[in-house]
C-alpha cells in the first residue's frame, strides 16, 4: 500500500532535534519518509539532524540534509536551490524552526526580542520568499508551518516575543493561503501546546523552572484537559494531515493539538 506522501519531495526546516527523542522537526522527517516523501531537511546544527538521519535510513526513506541559517535569506536560498537541484522540485514545505525566550518588555533585552522575531517568524517569510516561485512555476504544493498556542493564548510565563512572533506566523499563513490559493498552493498552520519534546529538558527546565524538569512537567500538565502530555509525534501527524492530500480543501487554517488547553477556562 503506498504511503500518504508517495512520491513527494519535502522541505523540513528544523529537521533535528537539541536532544535525543521525538522533537517536532524530528518526528514529521520521519514520519514523511515511512509515508513515502523523499525528505530534505535543514537545521543550523547539522549534528542535531544525526538521530533523524539513523530513524530515516531504518525505515529505509531517503533523506538529504544541510546545514542552514533560517534568518539568513542566502542560506535559505542555498539550501532551497539545493533541493531542487537534487529532486527537481518541492511539494511540501514545512516550517519548524523556533525556539523561546522567557520575559515581557521590560525584562526581555532588546537583541533577544530581534532575535525572537527572525528564528521564529522571518525564518517562515524567507523560505516562503524562496519556496513560493518553484511551487508555483510546478502548479502547486504545500505549506505547513508550525506554530504554538502561545500565538493564540496565554500559556502559564510571559514570552512576549515568542508570543507575538508566533501569532505573526498564524497570520502570515493565513495572508500567503488567500494570495496563493488560486495558485494550487495550501498554506496552514500547526498550533502545538504544551508538547513534551527534548527541548523540555535542554532548554525550558532552566527558564521557567529552575532546573527542575519534573516540576515544570507538572505545571505543563495541570493544564492540559487530556491529562497526558503529547509529544513531537503528535505534531508530526498534524503535519502530515495538511501536506497531505487528504486536505485537497484546507488551506489558511490553523490545526490545533494541544490536548484541550486552549479551549479550558482556567
């Protein structure tokens, strides 16, 4: 039986993962390659897109990577260009690369909030910029970015800026679904909330909990209605869904998988 994706090529920016285990970026690669994509897949650590790699090649896909700067619109254009190099073309594109930083105005530098704003939502207009012409001069593709529930809700710690960079990628994907609908190009948005993925551990322990993993675990789960805690590969299942062409009618939407938290009252 051929897969979901047989046959596509797919471009996964933040392909890796900053620790062992099932990273958003990591999961979709895979998850791709089994349901036959040939994946090409970038990350700015290219040490960080080894697992993923190794997953690939067990389940015997194909998987192309590059090391890439998301903020840097030559690297993008490089990375991309070396895809169509390779395939010939680009039927997925999926934008994973983000990342968070804790403080409002007050407290957070402002290099940190400029940094905030290229990681998390100039990286999604850059390979846009790039992607959108091969997509188009081919008659179509897909577009899947991913970005939080912290673009859409408070989520327990003030991070104005990965807030509101995240929201601008739910709204950049909405304006680039109308523009490019005529065009036979879906763009859509994946909102994950509360994911534990390994960034948990290397990163937000240390920013919102002091080091102490299971407790933010368990404030992380006390806001979740499921009361269990998904991870990068439920994520990656929303991706697939929108690249998909089971979603041949779903463009400039947003697919939210946060197991309820979202839409809980306190």
């Amino acid at each position: 039986m051929a897969g979901r994706l047989e046959g596509k090529i797919a471009f996964i920016s933040g392909a890796g993962s900053v620790g062992p285990g099932w990273g958003n970026g990591r999961a979709t690669a895979v998850l791709f390659a089994r349901e036959g994509a040939k994946v090409f897949g970038t990350d700015k650590n290219p040490s960080a897109m080894a697992e993923t790699a190794e997953r690939i090649q067990e389940a015997g896909g194909e998987f192309v990577q590059a090391a890439c700067d998301a903020t840097d619109s030559a690297s993008v254009a490089q990375a991309i260009e070396a895809c169509r190099q390779r395939f010939g073309r680009i039927d997925i594109l999926v934008n994973n690369v983000g990342g968070s930083a804790a403080g409002g105005p007050v407290e957070l530098a402002e290099e940190v909030w400029d940094t905030q704003i290229a990681v998390n939502l100039k990286s999604v207009f850059l390979t846009c910029k790039h992607v959108l012409p091969i997509m188009e001069a081919q008659g179509g593709g897909a577009i899947v970015n991913v970005a939080s529930t912290s673009g859409i809700r408070f989520t327990g710690s003030a991070q104005v800026a990965y807030a509101a960079s995240k929201a601008g990628v739910i709204q950049l994907t909405k304006v680039v679904a109308v523009q490019y609908a005529s065009k036979g190009i879906r763009v859509n948005t994946v909102v994950p909330g509360q994911m534990h993925t390994p960034l948990v551990e290397a990163r937000l322990a240390g920013q919102r909990a002091g080091g102490d993993v299971e407790k933010l675990l368990a404030q992380r789960l006390a806001r979740i209605p499921m009361g269990f805690a998904g991870d990068g590969r439920d994520t990656a299942n929303a991706v697939l869904y929108l690249a998909s062409d089971d979603a041949r009618f779903v463009t400039g939407t947003e697919l939210v998988v946060d197991g309820g938290m979202t839409v809980r009252c306190g």
